[in-house]
C-alpha cells in the first residue's frame, strides 16, 4: 500500500529540492571566489551591494535587511572587508547611532575582478537559465 501524496509533502519536497540547489550554488561560489579573489559568497554580497548603492555606501541596517545575514553576521563580514581595505566605516554625521559602509577604491577594484568568477559560476550552476534558481 502506498502512501498519498499531501500537497504539504509535495511543499516539502520542492523546499529540500530547493535547499540542495542553493547549498550546491553558496558552495560552488565560496569555493570559486576564494579560490580566485580571497573573497567570501557574503563578501562578494556585500561589495556588490555597496558597488550598486549611491555613492557606493550604505547604512549597515539597509546592508542587514538585504544580505542573508543577521546583524552581527554581518558586522563580522564588513568587519573583515575592513581589514583587508576594501570597505571603511563611518558613523552618520546626523544620527550618531548610524554606521555606514563604504566601497573604497580597491573595493571597487576587487569587486570588479570577482564579478565575473561569480556571474560564471552561476552560469555553469543553471547552464546561464536563471529560472533554474527560481523553480522547483
């Protein structure tokens, strides 16, 4: 006798299927961007977003509400973006309890180096068909 399918086990399965596909694509990317440009996935995550924003800066909670991190995940990672020169902080001149995050040149730099490492990686992950991230 075989069990019934429940749309709640079909839920669970497109969700398992879904977390194996994005643990194989992290992997692969972290494995890649270190390899090449000593660069992290959240890393590459955070210059990427701070290369997009306006003066290529923004305030650590608009970073946290956008990166799969939390807080002091991320505070860690710009942390580290710091030291090796790629980001600086800086407190809010107007709301001393703000810190921003800025790309500085070599950031930009690097950033710029990794960009296509993980566009290619991403692209040999889904054979360049990005729905293959999206669908179950």
């Amino acid at each position: 006798m075989t069990k019934a399918v429940t749309s709640e086990d079909q839920l669970a399965a497109a969700w398992r299927d879904l977390s194996i596909r994005y643990n194989k694509v992290l992997c692969s990317l972290d494995r890649e961007l270190q390899a090449k440009h000593g660069l992290s996935s959240s890393e590459f995550e955070v210059l990427e977003l701070l290369a997009e924003a306006d003066d290529h800066q923004a305030r650590m909670s608009e970073l946290a509400s956008r990166v799969h991190l939390s807080q002091s995940a991320l505070s860690r990672v710009v942390g580290r973006l710091e030291k090796d020169g790629l980001v600086v902080r800086t407190m809010c001149s107007s709301d001393r309890r703000s810190v921003f995050a800025t790309l500085t040149a070599s950031g930009e730099q690097r950033y710029a180096q990794a960009r296509p490492t993980q566009r290619e990686t991403l692209a040999s992950l889904t054979d360049g068909c990005p729905q293959l991230l999206r669908e179950g």
